[in-house]
C-alpha cells in the first residue's frame, strides 16, 4: 500500500496544495477584516438587524440567537459558504484517484502488480483523511494564532472540525457512487448535482421550513452554533462519511473492475461524432448537464424566498427606511445581490469545460488529434465556445429559475426580460474568466489553478462586499466592479464592452500561444 499511496500524493498533491491554500487563505483573511470593519458590538448589532432577513438566510443559513460577536459573525458569513468549496475540493480528487485512474486503465497495471484491491481502497482511504486532516489542522492554528476573546478554543476547534466532517462526507459519498456508476463523469455529475441540490434545498427550507432543514449536511452547520452554543452533537451526522467509505469498500473488492452495481447502457449504441466540438461536448455533457440542473435549482430557491422577504421589509422599521415606503425598492436590491452570487456560482462550468481540454493533454489525446489535420487552435476553439454557451446557459437558467419561482410575489414588477436583461449585463464576466482561462492554459498547462483561484477571490469579495459593505476597493480587480448591478440599476453597455472585450482578447492571446507551446 506505501509505494501506491506514494504514487497517489505525487498525482493530486499539486492540486491538493493550491486547494488547502486557497480555502485556508480565504478563511483566515476573515475574521482580521471583520474585527477592523466592526470593531464594537454596537457596530455588530446594527449589522445583525440588517441581515435578519430571509434573502441573508437563504445564502448563509440562519443567524443564532443572542449576542452577535466576531466569532458568530465569521462563522455565520463563512462557514456554509466555505463548506460548498470543501465539498468541491473533495469530489474533484476522490474522482480522479477512483473512478478517473480505473476509467483510464490504470487501475488494471496496479492489481497486476501484486498489489490488492485493499491496499488501492486503503490507499485512496487515507488520501483523503489525510488532506480533510491537514486542511482542518491549518485552519485550527490560524485561527488559534487570532487570540480574539470571542474566538475560543472550542469554537475553532469545533470550526475545523466540521470542516473535516463535511469534507470527509463528500470524499465518502463520492468513492461510493464511483462504485455505483459507470464512469467518472457520471459520478462526478451526480455528486455534484447532490452538493448544489443540497445547498439549493438548505437555502429554501432555512426560510420557509426550517425543521425539514435538517436534511441537509450544510443545515448541521448552522446548528453547531459556533463560538456561541457550540453544540458539538450537531458532528455526529458527518458519521455518515465513514459509513460511505465502509460500503464503498465493500462493493470495490466485490465488483468487477471497470464495471458498475448500476449497469447503464451508455455504450449501447456507436455514435458517429462527426466533429471536434461534438466531441468536446460528448466529454462534457454529464458535468455541463449537472450544473445546469443545479443553477435551475438554485435560482429557484433563492426565488421563494421573495414573498417572505416582502412580509419580512413590511414589518422591518429598519429595512423599510432603507427601501423606501412601499416602493420594494430593497426587494428589488436584495435580487441584484442574489444575481451576482449565482453569476459566481454560474462562472464554474465555463471554467470546468476549459479544464477538459487540459485533461486531453495530459492523456496525450491531442497529440493523437493533431495527426487528424485538426489545428491547435481548432482543438482550443471548440472548447471556448462550449465553456461560453456553458456559462450563458447557466446564467439563463438560473435566472428562469429565480424569475419561475418569483411570480407569486406582490410588489416585484420585474418581468422576465428584465431578468434576461441581467443575463445579459453578466455574460461579459463570462467572456473575462473564459478568455483568462485560455490565456492561462495557453502559457502553461499547470497556470490554470490561478483561474480558479481569482474566481474564489470574486466571490469572497463580492459576496461579503454585497452582505457586509466592504469596501468598493477591494472588488476593484473584479469585474462586478464595472458592470453596473441589475435589475436595481440600469446595464452600463460601455463597461460590458470593456469588460467582455478584454475577455476577447485573452481568449486570442490563449489561441495564439497554445498554437505555440509544447504539449504536456
């Protein structure tokens, strides 16, 4: 098992690296900024009255009664949040150790080596305890190291400990759905579609039933009630991590290798591609599929929570200053803040198709391509303007999704082209992150992480700048400093230009210089 454990950390420990730094990075950065921007707890009481509200609750999970500190706040803003990137980090590499190496063949060569179906199973096992445990490790000495009063030892104990629960659950869930299933895509898709369904399901039960609530793993979150209750019985449902890897361990020594318990005819009939773009599409269509259901989801959710909302600013003194007399002008806000978390969320698949294109290289399949008189740039093309119909799609759905659910709602005039209007006023956000990604696999094929890490910066920033008022400054690298948030304000058609036009231009500086490089 040593020499095959070996040779996993050496395939995923990159990715395992930038992943625990881009979380840990992002979390810990917290609570400093939220200690210099509240400082007293008057300033957090204010803030607390502000955000009782159901659009607040729909993101980030209920807010717990009593004194709102620096711990309740950081962990109340973060904790769910962090938890869907947790999740996400788990599912990418359990997928590539398990099911991606036995799709591949590669699992084949090992079990020819003398090496058992334990000691593999063993070996993915400790993987993935391993980096949920150094994760949750760093996480507790960062926060540790604060020494803030409200940020006790049991709180960030209990902090990093649902950090590796929750990670630990998805990496279980995961490894026993690739027993399931035939395929990689198809346990990736899957899972994928549970851990946004899950949010999805969290977000509309917190308001509207929050005893069904309960269902949901990020609902156990919310009920530890960090640095306050600290309520560590809400840990034990993350048992279920452990009992996912026990039944996934049973069905791998009992299955055939390469086969699946469910037997889905996806072979059953030969396709005749036709084209690279089909092609393209063909390797993408179980990932673009599930993220399309789960931004249809998602925007569905966050649309039932309007009509609570509306009751909510009626009763609120508070809120309805700030909005105005009966004008729903906030709920109307509350809608432009919703439109750019999933815009953030939308932002993903665009990159996860251009991620496609780097797996091709990696297996040497472009090589191969090459010899079909297909160019490089035909190969990057094809995977541009399906990651750009991908990203469209996805703000297009979520948005049907938001406006679907919305329609009930008394005082919201808004009709669904003005929420296509808005669809339209994001996509440039689309061209930008696309044309980066390209620009980005163009120079090196091992530069993509940094997408994704600046995408995990847009959505720290803009998201706590949206809920908390941060400084405008910080989301001056982002696009969403630019395009101007609908439906509340009027789409700036000049800073779509801009912004879409440089997304453009890294997309031909990505063409151009993945012509050029060496393949991996």
């Amino acid at each position: 098992m040593r020499h095959y454990f070996r040779l996993s950390v050496k395939d995923t420990r990159f990715r395992i690296f930038w992943w625990i730094f881009g979380i840990a990075s992002l979390t810990l950065m917290m609570p400093p900024a939220f200690h210099e921007l509240y400082p007293t707890q008057a300033d957090r009481d204010v803030l607390k009255a502000t955000m009782e509200n159901p659009a607040v609750i729909a993101m980030t999970g209920p807010i717990q009664e009593g004194d709102y500190t620096l711990g309740v706040m950081f962990s109340h803003e973060m904790a769910v949040f962090m938890a869907i990137v947790v999740g996400l980090f788990n599912i990418m590499i359990v997928n590539s150790l398990s099911r991606r190496k036995e799709d591949d063949g590669l699992l084949e060569v090992v079990l020819s080596k003398n090496i058992t179906r334990n000691r593999v199973f063993a070996a993915q096992v400790l993987v993935g305890i391993l980096m949920n445990a150094i994760l949750a490790l760093v996480l507790f000495a960062g926060l540790q190291s604060f020494g803030y009063e409200s940020m006790e030892t049991t709180g960030n104990f209990l902090y990093a400990a649902q950090t590796f629960g929750f990670g630990l659950f998805f990496y279980g869930l995961t490894l026993l759905v690739a027993q399931l299933l035939p395929s990689a895509d198809w346990t990736f898709g899957i899972v994928l579609a549970v851990l946004l369904i899950g949010y999805a399901y969290r977000a509309a039960t917190d308001v509207a039933a929050p005893d069904l609530s309960v269902v949901s793993p990020y609902n156990w979150i919310s009920r530890l009630s960090l640095y306050s209750e600290n309520e560590a019985i809400w840990l034990v449902p993350f048992v279920l991590g452990p009992v996912f890897l026990l039944a996934a361990w049973l069905l791998f020594r009992n299955r055939d290798l390469g086969g699946s318990v469910i037997r889905l005819q996806v072979n059953r009939r030969s396709r005749n591609i036709g084209s690279h773009l089909r092609l393209a599409f063909t390797l993408s269509r179980t990932l673009i599929i599930s993220w399309f259901a789960g931004m249809l989801l998602i925007g569905a959710s966050y649309g039932s929570i309007l009509g609570d909302l509306e009751s909510f600013i009626g009763d609120n003194e508070m809120l309805r200053q700030m909005a105005g007399e009966g004008d729903g002008t906030l709920a109307v806000q509350f809608i432009g803040t919703l439109m750019v978390i999933v815009t953030l969320i939308g932002l993903v698949p665009p990159l996860m198709v251009m991620g496609k294109l780097l797996k091709e290289e990696r297996r040497s399949h472009l090589e191969y391509l090459g010899t079909l008189n297909i160019s490089r740039m035909k190969l990057m093309g094809d995977y541009i303007t399906l990651a750009l119909a991908a990203g469209f799609l996805s703000l297009f759905l979520a948005n049907t999704g938001m406006y679907a659910a919305s329609l009930g709602v008394e005082d919201i005039s808004l009709t669904f082209v003005d929420y296509m209007v808005s669809s339209l006023n994001y996509f440039p956000a689309v061209l930008l992150f696309t044309g980066l990604s390209a620009f980005l696999i163009g120079l090196h094929h091992r530069l993509h992480v940094l997408v994704w890490l600046y995408l995990l910066y847009n959505f720290f920033v803009s998201y706590l700048g949206q809920l908390l008022g941060l400084d405008d400054s910080y989301r001056i690298l982002t696009p969403f400093h630019y395009l101007n948030e609908t439906p509340s304000e009027a789409v700036d058609w000049g800073a779509c230009l801009a912004v879409g036009g440089i997304g453009l231009l890294l997309m031909a500086l990505g063409l151009i210089l993945f012509r050029k490089r060496d393949l991996a």
